[in-house]
C-alpha cells in the first residue's frame, strides 16, 4: 500500500525539489516531517529511495498556500530536508525555492495571473519575511521563456524578479545579532549579521585560505571544516538562535577580494558542505555587510559609488547580483534589497510514500 501526494517537481532559482499545497499534506508538523523524510529518501547518502539529489541544493520541499492575510497573496513554508539524518529543518528561509512559488501558485490554480505582468506578495512562515515577486505573465499566462540568466542554471527563462521587504533581523531578531559588527569566536574575528538569512563571514586569509578554492578542495579540507564548525557552535547562542548543531543555520561564509570588478568572493558551508553556489538570501545578507563599516568585509570587498550599489557576490560556479539601496541619511542603513532569479516545472504529478508513514486519511488542513 502506498499514499499518492499530488505534487509539481520544480526547479527554484539554483535549488530543487518537490512543491505541495499546504492541504495536500498532514497539519501535523511531526507527521509532515516523516512524511517528507520519505518522498525525498532520508536518511541515506544517496536518497535512492526518493526524490532527494543528496546534495542540500536538491533536497528541498517547499509548501504552498493562499493567504488569508491583508495584502498577502500566498504563505510558503519551506523545509529543508537533511541527507544524513531523519530530521527536516524549518528555521531557515530559503530565497531560491523561494522563486518557484508564484510559478506553482498559478499552476496550481491558487490565484489568477494578470497581464503582461503579475506581482504577488508572499509571506516566507519559517521567519515572518515578506517579498514581491514579479512574474511574466502574457496573456494572462506564466512564462518561462526569456533572456534571463543567472550561474549555476544552464540556459536562460523569463526573469522573476524579487523584492525583499524589512529582512533585517528575519530570524535573529535584528541585523546585527550579537550587538557587534565584529565578534572573536574561536581566535578569528567575524561578523555575525541576517539580513534574511543568519550568516558568520571570517575572511579566508584569518583561516589560512586563499577563498578561491574550489568547493571539492574546501569539501575534502578537514581541518578547516573543524574549526569553521567550532566557530559556528560559539556563534550560534550568541546570534540567538540557541543550540545550533543540529540546526543548518548560521550559514558560515569564507570571504576574499573579488575576481572581477566589484563586489566580494565568497564560499558558503550550510553548515558543513561547501555550497557549489550561495543563497539567495545568503548573498543578501553578505551584501549588507560589505557596506557596514568596521565589518569583516570592510577592506575587501570592493563597492561601487553612490547610494544604489549592485554588489557581486562571487560563489564557486560563478556570480549573484544584489542590488541595494541605501538610505542617504544613513549610508550604512539598507532600505531595500532586490534581485534576479528564473524558476521552471520540471514534472507534476504524484509522489508515493509508504502507506505506512502515512495513509492520507488523517485530516488535511493548512500547516502552519
């Protein structure tokens, strides 16, 4: 006996994963969780028995909902599944599955499209975080044909374009968690900061790194995965999340001088594999800092002038513009964040799930 899941299987940005309407799957969070353990695989390296890609990248979930609040169009929750481990983690936003949202919403028939474009708001539930997504829509249809491109995805779409609203402090509670713009945990200065996304940047070279390896090399670097995770263990109760080793937050953020032009190199462990891109909000988040003064990136990133700066993230399979705007009174104060992302379904259908995780009869409502 198996359980059969309606579900549409999307790319997001650079990540992918399986998208559910929140009444397709159990309320309880418990129950929920099992039952995504088993549509992707988990645990097991491979996630053979799954939909899981046994990378982090690719083992992802995202649940989708039709909102009921003021001028909130859709709520999305999303989970990241772990390879290793029975455990599925909600602390974190994710701003790559983040994109496929409003593409599933109108495959879904969750809302209807409008013409030639259509903005959604949509609360992320993990941290309270708000965005607009700007979708091509001729004809009051999704497009996904464009000249978009963004590094890590081959190819080009239709662009979606996402403007993120208040992310300061989203799951910390404020920009700078610890009070500081530089914290010594472990012997090596950081700075601990979310702006959407809880992030520790340590430059390479305090760690005896260059910050251009390349991901297999950092992967294969034991002893500095050693020390990054005893600082991530220091830094974690101190940006208030608590106890972080079994949690995939903070993300930890090797930095260098950019490559090319400006902007800043970077590579990314979330929280202890080298991230063959950077997150969404992840690049967000170390934008920001690269414009506090007195931060860890103060020195080596390099900035455009003027209030509107467009800093470039450099990640191991290439770059992620963010673009920011600064307030003029304060410089260091960022009104808004905005970015780039393409999204695409790559199969609908149903997945199946042991009968005996769940039989599907239980009461389906929203989860919360």
């Amino acid at each position: 006996m198996q359980t059969a899941i309606p579900c549409l299987f999307m790319r997001g940005g650079t990540s992918r994963g399986p998208y559910f309407l929140a009444t397709d799957l159990p309320a309880e969070a418990s129950l929920r969780d099992r039952v995504l353990l088993s549509v992707m695989g988990s645990p097991d390296a491979r996630q053979i028995d799954g939909l899981g890609g046994a990378d982090p990248l690719t083992s992802k979930a995202a649940i989708v909902s039709r909102s009921s609040r003021p001028g909130v169009h859709l709520e999305f929750l999303f989970a990241q599944v772990l390879i290793d481990e029975a455990r599925v983690d909600t602390t974190p936003n994710c701003g790559n599955m983040l994109a496929g949202v409003g593409p599933f919403a109108l495959e879904r028939g969750l809302l209807a499209a409008g013409d030639p474009e259509t903005t959604f708001r949509i609360l992320t539930i993990n941290t309270g975080m708000l965005c607009d997504m700007m979708l091509t829509t001729p004809g009051g249809r999704i497009s996904y044909e464009g000249e978009a491109r963004i590094d890590g995805v081959p190819g080009t779409s239709a662009p979606i374009r996402i403007n993120f609203l208040e992310t300061a402090g989203s799951v910390c509670g404020k920009l700078l968690p610890t009070g500081k713009v530089v914290d010594v945990f472990a012997g090596v200065r950081v700075t601990c900061i979310d702006n959407g996304m809880p992030v520790v940047l340590m430059r390479a070279a305090d760690l005896g790194r260059s910050g251009y390896e390349t991901r297999d090399q950092l992967n294969a670097d034991t002893e500095l995965k050693d020390r990054i995770e005893a600082i991530r263990l220091q830094a974690g109760p101190a940006m208030n999340l608590g106890e972080v080793e079994k949690k995939v937050v903070p993300k930890m953020c090797l930095i260098a001088p950019p490559r090319a032009g400006t902007g800043i190199c970077t590579r990314t462990f979330i929280p202890h594999d080298c991230h063959s891109a950077v997150g969404v909000l992840g690049a967000v988040t170390v934008a920001t800092a690269c414009v506090l003064r007195g931060s860890v990136a103060d020195g080596v990133a390099a900035l455009p002038p003027g209030n509107a700066k467009l800093v470039s993230v450099e990640h191991p399979t290439g770059e992620f513009s963010v673009e920011l705007a600064l307030d003029p009174a304060d410089p260091q104060s960022v009104t808004r964040a905005a970015l780039l992302r393409t999204a695409r379904p790559i199969m609908r259908g149903e997945v199946l799930i042991p009968a005996s995780v769940w039989d599907g009869r239980t009461a389906l409502k929203a989860a919360a």
